[in-house]
C-alpha cells in the first residue's frame, strides 16, 4: 500500500512538475492557479488511463506509432485538462506540439527516476528485514 501512494504522488507529482514546466517555457500555456490542481489532476488520471489503451490500440492496429504513444496520450490528456478544467489553456499548434513534448518529457524522466531514488530505500529495507 505504502508503495502505491509513492507512486501515486510520484506521478501527481511529475504531472504538476511538466505542467509548470511548460507554463514556465511557453508563452501561449496558461494556467489559472485556482483551476491548476483541477487541471493538474485531471491531467494524471487522463495520463494514467490513456497509456494502456492508446499502448493496446496502437499495438493492435498500428505497432509502427507504438513509439510514440507517450507523446498520443500526453497530447490526449492535455486536451481533455484544457476541456474539462478551466485552470488550462494553450494556444496555438505549436505551443501545443512543445507542450505536448515538454510535458511528456519530464514525465517520463521524473515516473522513470524517482521511483529509483523513493522506493530503492524501500526495497533495501525489505532484504534486511528478509535476512
């Protein structure tokens, strides 16, 4: 359990992270602070349920954009953010193409390493408490 809630906030966590990046980088990404924990979250759980199918359907229907899914479900999750909650807006296509690649980007690296930095400690309790 204690491991799911670090993943859990790890993955809130880097969706907050990719957001601000963003609105840091690009002039056409706003966010309304009073609606950014909305869009924050909407954007997580978007991202969360949308990898594994876009993964499924483009392994299915089209394995030569499996590569890019990330990139599919980040944009995906994007729009639905800006559609659902009002703390997000991007304007223009390529503020959404960076934003999409900006937001993916940091993501991936921070779901890809700080499980190894949080839950390393973890499992090295585990084998201690196994020996």
């Amino acid at each position: 359990m204690v491991r799911f809630l670090i993943r859990v906030a790890i993955f809130l966590g880097t969706a907050a992270l990719g957001l601000l990046v963003a609105w840091i980088l690009l002039p056409g990404f706003d966010i309304d602070w009073a609606g950014f924990l909305v869009a924050m979250i909407v954007f997580a759980i978007a991202q969360s349920l949308l990898s594994p199918l876009v993964s499924k359907l483009a392994a299915r229907h089209a394995p030569a954009v499996l590569g890019g899914v990330g990139l599919i479900s980040t944009f995906i999750s994007l729009l639905l953010a800006t559609v659902i909650a009002n703390g997000l807006r991007i304007d223009g296509l390529l503020t959404w193409v960076l934003a999409t690649v900006i937001v993916w980007l940091v993501t991936a690296l921070g779901t890809w390493l700080l499980p190894l930095i949080f839950l390393k400690d973890r499992a090295r309790e585990r084998r201690r408490a196994r020996d």
